[in-house]
C-alpha cells in the first residue's frame, strides 16, 4: 500500500498525471470534431511535454528559469535545471510539426509564462495571475485551446465556424467549473486581505454555485453534439457532486486525482455517447 501511495505522489508531485489528462483532453477533441484519425505521436507527445513544462514553470514553488542564472537555492537551482530540460524537450518537437501548429501552441504558452513569470518592477500587469479574478479565466481559455482549437486547426477546420465556436466555448466552461474548486482549496493560503478569487470575494458556497451554473452550461452547448445517454448524465452528477463538497480542507489527492481525473474519463465517456 505504502508503495502505491508513493507511486501516486510521485505522478502527482510531478505533473506527470495532469500531463497525461492533458492528453486525453486533447484526444478528446478529436472525438468531437468526428475526426476518424487520431494525431501522431509527436503532437501526443507534444501536448504532454509542454504540459509538464508550464506546470513545472507556473507550480515550482515559485521557482524560475531566471534562477539559473541568479540561484536563490540548491533545491531552487535543481528545480530550474528540470524547467530548462523540459524546455528542450518541448522545443525539440517544434521541428516536426507545422509551422500554423507552431503559431498556436506558441501563443498560448507565451499566456502560460506570463501568467506566474517573475513580477518586473513597475509593471503591475504581471504576473497575469496578479490580475484579480483573471486566473481562471486563462486557465479555461488555455485548456479549450488545448481540448478544441488545436486538434481542429491540426485537422484543416475552419477554427472560426459556429460549431467549434460552440464546442470550444463548451469546453471553456467545463474547464472553468472543475478549475473553481482549486480557488476553494487554495482559500486560506491565497492572501484574504486582497480578494483576487471569486472564493474571496463571494465566498465558498457561491463559488460552488457558480462552478455548478459552468458545469450546466457545458451540459447545454455540448448536448447536442452527443447522444442521450446515462454514461454522460452520470458523469455530469459525478463532476457535480466533486465540485459540490469541495472545502479548503479536502487533501490536494481530490482535487489533482479526482477533479483534475475527470479529463481522462470526459475522453471515454464522449467515446461511448458520441454522435
């Protein structure tokens, strides 16, 4: 027991495991455009490593690629080294893919950087997440660009037509409802004196709320891409019922396994209701 508890700590603590929601988030679009073929390897492989990259660089305990050149620490340096060897590896991929691929993916990585990079003097535009109420509004748009955009760009659609402008929005907002709860976790370690969540500023219950109304909103744009079937009604009660007892006192396993885990059973349960 010990060592599968120190087995989930360790895909856990180290991004590997939101990596892999990543990708099936990912795949996920591709089911819902009615696209017959999956992507290859290296755009799989891309997804996951850049993945591991910005949640390294934005999660690190604030730790960053600058700390290379001015350590702050041997742990801060260690970790530093990590980010700029996930840099490579994520860099390496660009060769392979199309350059439009490329212009995408660099677009929303330079949002992903600048919302935790370090914060430049006399610049209070950055970090992003220092915008009050602004996090997880990037996170929702960065992760549907992710789940949507990219796999429609990658298999020649129109990124502009009404139906992945409605699926694209769908996944904004089921984004949005699973990312509310992590404000709810983080509401005593976030600074309560300057109310930069909505946890803060209307309070837990009402963030519960608000992440049940997105969770709703998703249910209505994606329904009618779908058949009407009780694994997706299931799976909408189960995602409801995580959000409803979320509190600032569950352990990080509920949010990181079980919240964030409800990327990888979206990608099975649209295989099983799909139109």
């Amino acid at each position: 027991m010990q060592l599968f508890k120190n087995f989930i700590k360790t895909l856990v603590d180290n991004y590997i495991f939101i990596g892999v929601c990543s990708v099936f988030f990912y795949l996920s679009g591709f089911l819902l455009i009615h696209e017959t073929h999956m992507p290859d390897y290296i755009h799989i492989s891309l997804v996951f490593w850049s993945t591991l990259t910005i949640y390294y660089f934005n999660t690190g305990d604030n730790i960053h690629i600058i700390h290379l050149v001015q350590p702050q620490s041997r742990t801060s340096k260690f970790k530093s080294y990590i980010i700029f060897i996930l840099v490579i590896i994520t860099s390496i991929h660009f060769f392979f893919i199309p350059f439009t691929d490329t212009i995408y993916l660099s677009h929303l990585g330079v949002i992903s950087v600048l919302y935790n990079m370090p914060k430049p003097e006399n610049l209070k535009i950055l970090p992003l997440r220092g915008i009050p109420l602004l996090k997880i509004f990037l996170i929702a748009y960065v992760w549907a660009g992710i789940g949507i955009t990219f796999p429609a760009l990658q298999s020649g659609h129109d990124i502009w037509q009404p139906e992945i402008l409605k699926l694209f929005a769908a996944e904004f907002f089921f984004i949005l409802s699973i990312t509310l709860p992590f404000d709810i976790r983080d509401y005593y370690s976030d600074h309560i004196d300057e109310p930069r969540t909505l946890a803060h500023l209307l309070g837990i219950r009402h963030t519960i709320a608000i992440a049940i109304i997105s969770l709703g909103i998703f249910t209505l744009l994606i329904w009618p891409f779908l058949n009407t079937s009780i694994f997706f009604i299931t799976f909408i009660i189960l995602v409801a019922s995580l959000i409803f007892y979320s509190t600032p006192h569950k352990n990080k396993y509920y949010y990181t396994i079980l919240l964030d885990g409800t990327m990888i059973l979206y990608y099975f349960v649209l295989m099983l209701t799909i139109n």
